[in-house]
C-alpha cells in the first residue's frame, strides 16, 4: 500500500462520476472536515495475501499521527494515482472499510467515496510533519524481520533490584527511595518496558528555536537533518570521545555501512542483537544497514594475526551513520532516532579476569564523560544470575565508583551475547529515561567470528570481547543536554549548554556603525584565542539585541560603545551567573580559556555578522 498523509487546515470534496463499474453508491456526494488528517490510499497487489495486516499497520500509523499533530478529524481518501500496481478494487474497497471501521470507534472519520471521480481542495498546514508519505506491507511481506533475540526480549523475565553503596541487594518494592527520587523515576520506567511517548518531550523545541536540527519530511521518521549549529555541536562531542578513546589505546578503522545478510556469522549475529534492521536489496542479493559498528570490527579482526602480547586490544569507530528500525511510537526528536552517530569500541581480553579490569576503566572514562557534559544520571547494571552471583564484589566496586545506588536486572538465563552490562542513563522532563554511555562483556562473538590470538605456548584460543560505547549515541547526548537545559529552567536556572559547546561564546554588540571596527578587532583577538564570537550589526535596539541573545542562550554578551572604545574595559553580561562584570579583554579571555580547559574547538559555524546570516527554521 502507498499512502500519502497530508495534515490540513481543512478538504473538501466532491464526487462527479463513477471511475468503477464497481463504484459504491451514495446518497450524499459532498464531503468536508476541518483540522483534518487526510490519509490518500492506494492499495497495491502485494496487499491481496495480507488484507487485514495492512488495515492493522494502517491503522496504527494514523492513530499515531493523528495524535502527534493535534487533528481533529480524519479524511480516508481512496487515491489510485499514487501507485502503478494497484490491488484488485475488491480488496482495496476491503481495506478502505476495514479501516473506517476501526477508527471510527474512537475518531471523528469520513471515508470518501470508493471508485468515483472526485474534485477536492485543501490547504496544508506546513509544518514538519504535516507531509509525510509511507509504503506500507503485508507482515508477511515486511523486511524489517525481527531477530530471535529481540523475540527472547519480549519474553525475558527480569527480576529487579537495587544495589546499594553497602553490597546489599534491595527489591525494588522493598528500597526506601525517599533520597534518590530519580533513581525511582529510572526504575519505575525500565520495569514498565514502556518506550513510546505520548507527548513531545520539550527538547524538540528547543532543537528547532535553536536551529540545531529538525525532523526530515524527505526521508524515513527517525532521519533527521542537522543545521550548522547542531552539526558544530555534534562534531566538538565526536572529537571529545574520539579523543578520550586514542588516549585509551583505542585504534580507529573505517568499515562499510551494508553487509551482505547470507553472510555465514552476520546471519546468525543478527538473531543475537536485539534490533530491528534495515534490509535492502542490490540486485539479486541481500543487505542490511549496520545498527552497530561490530560488524566491520569482528571482520577485521577475524583476518588479523593476534599475539597475547596484543591484549588488551581495542579498535573504534566513529559510525556515521548507525541504523536501526525502532517503533514508530518510540521516535521523539533526538531521544530516539533510525539514524544515529554511534562511537564504537570493541576490546578484546584473553580471559574474564582481564575482561573486569579493563571494563572497569571503560566504566570510570565513561563517568568522566558523563561528569564532562554536566548531566545527571542513573546508572543500571544488567547481570546474567550465576555471573552475577560469582562477581558480586565486581558489581559492588562498580557501585562505590559513582557513589550512589544503581538499578540492577537480573536473568535467568542469557538471553544474548554478553553476560553482563551497564548503562549511564538520563531521565527527561517526561520520566523517560535514555541510556548514554555503556560497556558490555561478550562472551560469544570471538568464536561465532573465529577470532584468535596466540597464547603464550603458541595455541590458538578465541578471547573475550567488550563492546562499548563511551559516550552513546551523540545524537542523544545532544537530547540530554538539551532535557538537561529545559530541566534547568524549571529550577529557576537559566537554560544553556556547555560553554565549550556553544555555537557562539561571544556575541559583541556594538552601538552604532562607529563601532564596528572596534567590533572586529575585538573579534580578531578572540578567535585568535581559539573563541567563537559573532557580532550583532542589525539596525536593532539595543534592548531587542540583548533580548535576542539571551533567547539564544549566548554565554557572554558585550555592549561596545564610545566609553568601552576609550577605557579598554568592557562590561560582560555572564549568562551562567546572571550577573554583569566588568573587565578587560585579556582577563576575559583568561577566564573563559580556564573554563574551557583543553575541550576541543572548531571555529563559528555561521558568518560572523548577523545580517548577513539565513534563517533555517
């Protein structure tokens, strides 16, 4: 099936004269509906073997819709036009109906008529999502099979605890949370197994005002596209883990992003990682879109020659991009996405003794980057029950590194590759709650993939391997930080990012055109010292600028007229502290240098004068 949904302010129409012989009659020709979510179908023969699966799927796609956008009505509107393979009119009529029925039990529904000719208006509304076309297929039909173990996910039984600062493993039911209220919101979200959202979470706004990124009409939800400012941003967290994993020893490769999916271990690694794929066929053949950068890794290593005097070895990959086919109703902006930036760390160890130890310093640099960004968090530990059992002073060293009690899962019995795990997790301003940084130790791909070093007495064995992520998705850290400023904001803070990470630094705004070179030369000098500094030169107020950059959560505002050209000294509106001071320009650029420390930096993203800069939202 082919549809095109179109969020509208409102449709009409009218039917003029059967197409079909078939055509369903009708008393009454005209139709019309306000704040509508027009749904356009065209039923396609691959729909023939599945009816009732796709009214299922099509069904769930308007609810879904229907409820992000606000409409008030549905329109279903039978369009051949939009497909040049269309099913038998009796099966489209079929899915039409069935479809009508099922909203109709909750939504204000008009179906427009079956097999006639029709005249319609509408006006889009124009927004991101007011637009947006999907294909959709009998299950039967569906590439985007799930593997058994995200089957053996739906079906896992997990038993919940909370591990505390003394070794005492708590039920859940039975740990006082009164000091740890987010540790509780983590909880309580991770046992609901919940991930869809039901409201937008408040970063989304936030990533639009400010033009970092936006949703992508042009290709699948979950895609997004990044504007200057968010990309500058992305680009300094890229550098900042990239560095902290060279600093580790870590070796960065490049690997392709389709694999051939009849490749003898890729076909089998996909029943054992929990994640919905993209597949693609090239000619005869069949591929999938990495949702990991392991593929490319356990490959190469497989054709290496690998010495115990190797171990620990660790190669990375900084994946653009990572793709994973995720529910729709889990998509939300930045928390969630098909399409991610996934910094990938694969250690390999020659036995579990040597697995803990570099775990634990994969643990403790992924605190340090946690720490860096300023985010809170809360930390679960995912254990298979005997593991768990035979390294219980493991799990408590893990505990006492952060300071605070973690949440902890336990199974039965394995039901992946790795037999423990852990998770730095943020909670948004919706409760949900979103894993950042993490490290696995897996016991099963080394051999899966033959991968072997040499021992000390020339044996071939297969090592121990961890996978981790220090930073997670940087996609997502640029969601926590936003979440984070919005939470900021409800506390009475001002909200901001990082300084490090804020597009601009320095914004100058000098009082008249008589300034403007003592703008630039101020400009000069503080890029020279590695700032990003823009200058307001708009035919504004003063006040309206100020109240533009504090809109803009620029860190540090200067107003440049005839007493700042003649003193030297420059009065400096300090957004973290709300509060002004009064300085010169080396003092400023001391201060601000300390701050920052030796956080990586790239130059403005945009020109530096706003007049000449565009608008992207």
């Amino acid at each position: 099936m082919r549809t095109l949904l179109i969020h509208s302010d409102y449709l009409r129409f009218e039917a003029r004269k059967k197409a079909l012989k078939t055509a369903e009659e009708i008393e009454e020709k005209k139709g019309e509906a306000d704040n509508v979510l027009v749904v356009f179908i065209a039923s396609e023969k691959p729909d023939e073997r599945n009816p009732e699966s796709v009214i299922k799927q099509l069904v769930s796609e308007v609810k879904s819709l229907y409820q992000k956008v606000n409409a008030e009505s549905i329109v279903l509107y039978p369009y051949a036009h939009l497909s040049s393979n269309l099913s038998s009119p009796a099966v489209a009529k079929k899915i039409i109906d069935g479809t009508y029925g099922e909203l109709h039990k909750d939504y204000k529904v008009v179906k427009a008529p079956f097999g006639w000719y029709k005249s319609f208006e509408l006006r889009c509304k124009g927004h991101p999502l007011s637009e947006l076309s999907r294909t959709i297929l009998p299950e039967d039909e569906r590439e985007d099979k799930e593997s058994k173990a995200l089957a053996a996910e739906e079906k896992l039984k997990s038993y919940w605890y909370i591990l505390d600062l003394d070794g005492n493993l708590v039920k859940v039911d039975d740990f006082n949370f009164r000091e740890h209220k987010n540790l509780k919101k983590f909880t309580d979200y991770e046992i609901s197994g919940t991930r869809a959202v039901e409201l937008e979470p408040p970063h989304v706004k936030y990533m639009r005002e400010h033009e970092i990124a936006d949703y992508e009409p042009g290709s699948d939800p979950g895609n997004l596209r990044w504007y200057p400012k968010g990309s500058l941003i992305k680009r300094l967290l890229e550098e900042k883990v990239s560095s902290m994993v060279s600093d580790y020893g870590g070796m960065q490769v490049e690997t392709p992003i389709m694999y051939d999916i009849s490749h003898p271990q890729l076909s089998k690694y996909l029943d054992r990682f929990p994640a919905r794929q993209y597949r693609l066929k090239s000619g005869d053949r069949e591929y999938f879109l990495r949702f990991a950068a392991c593929f490319g890794q356990y490959l190469i290593k497989k054709d290496m020659v690998i010495s115990y005097k190797n171990l620990p070895l660790k190669l990375y990959e900084l994946s653009h991009y990572s793709f994973r086919h995720e529910q729709r109703g889990e998509l939300a902006g930045l928390r969630r996405l098909r399409a991610f930036t996934m910094p990938d760390m694969h250690t390999l160890v020659m036995d579990m003794k040597q697995a803990k130890k570099e775990f634990l310093v994969q643990y403790k640099l992924s605190l340090e980057w946690m720490e860096s960004l300023g985010l809170d968090y809360e930390v679960g530990i995912r254990f298979v029950r005997d593991f768990y059992e035979e390294n219980k002073d493991f799990a408590d060293e893990l505990v006492k590194a952060v300071g605070k009690p973690a949440l902890v899962e336990l199974w039965d019995e394995r039901p992946f590759y790795f037999v423990m795990k852990f998770e730095f997790n943020i909670v948004d301003a919706l409760g949900k709650a979103s894993a950042l940084s993490t490290v696995q130790i897996d016991i099963e791909n080394t051999e899966r993939f033959d991968i072997s070093y040499t021992d000390e007495e020339g044996k071939k064995r297969h090592p121990l391997m961890l996978h981790a992520s220090l930073s997670g998705s940087i996609d997502r850290d640029v969601y926590a930080l936003l979440e984070k400023a919005y939470l900021d904001s409800r506390k009475g803070k001002k909200p901001m990012l990082p300084l490090w990470l804020s597009p601009t630094q320095v914004r100058l705004l000098p009082l008249s055109d008589e300034f403007m070179d003592l703008a630039n030369d101020l400009a000069d000098r503080l890029e020279k010292n590695n700032l990003r500094v823009d200058i307001d030169d708009r035919n504004e107020s003063v006040g309206k600028k100020i109240r533009e950059a504090e809109k803009e959560w620029i860190p540090l505002i200067i107003v440049l007229g005839a007493k700042e050209a003649e003193s030297g000294k420059y009065t400096i509106r300090v957004r973290e502290r709300n509060e002004q001071v009064e300085q010169s320009l080396d003092e400023l650029i001391n201060e601000v240098r300390g701050e920052i420390g030796d956080e990586p930096f790239k130059p403005l993203p945009l020109s530096r004068k706003l007049s000449t800069r565009p608008r992207f939202v």
